[in-house]
C-alpha cells in the first residue's frame, strides 16, 4: 500500500506562481511513476503532468509554464506552476503507480482569480 498526501493549494493570481508537493509512505521502494492530475468543476479529470525513470510528459495546456520534478529519496513530486490562468482552476491530484497498482491521493483545490 502507498499512501499519498498533497499540500501546497490554494488561491493564486493569474500570472502568478504555486507550488504543489505530494509526499509519498508505505511501499515506495516500487514507485515507477508519479504524476499530476487535475479536474475542473463539471469536466473531465485530466493528465497535466508525469515523470518516469527516462521521461517527462506535459499537457499541451500547461508546456512552459509548469514543472514536474521528483525527488526519489523522499519519495515526493512537485508541480511548480507558472504564470497561472484562471482556467487552471481545478482540485489537483497526485497519481502514483507502484508495484503494478494505482494510487490516489486526495486532491488540493486551486483558484486562480484576481
């Protein structure tokens, strides 16, 4: 079992910075792949970010602008976000894949408004 904690939502102007972090306990040692997940009100949840052993991957919506990053030894990933719009309002999710098996954790909302 993997048990995930977000921090780091909140309330951002557009154009400006926040930085999420999902920290990760329990059976990390599996722990191939990590990545950033996001779903506004009355839409789909959509992939923004993922980072791998050998890759990185963004959404085209956020290229530029956000950075994934992990940090193996504390089993952690974070999404720094960039010159925020207000269509990337949404409750964020980190998503992790380890020992074959999916995981959630519980989402941090963020507002981007002025």
């Amino acid at each position: 079992q993997v048990q995930l904690v977000e921090s780091g939502g909140g309330l951002v102007q557009p154009g400006g910075s926040l930085r999420l972090s999902c920290a990760a306990s329990g059976d990390t040692f599996n722990i191939n792949y990590m990545a950033w997940y996001r779903q506004a009100p009355g839409k789909q949840r959509e992939l923004v970010a993922s980072i791998g052993d050998a890759y990185l991957n963004y959404a085209d919506s956020v290229k530029g602008r956000f950075t994934i990053s992990r940090d193996g030894a504390k089993n952690t990933t974070n999404l720094q976000m960039n010159s925020r719009r207000p269509e990337d309002t949404a409750v964020y999710f980190c998503n992790v894949w380890a020992g074959g098996r999916n995981y959630w954790g519980q989402g941090t909302q963020v507002t981007v408004s002025s």
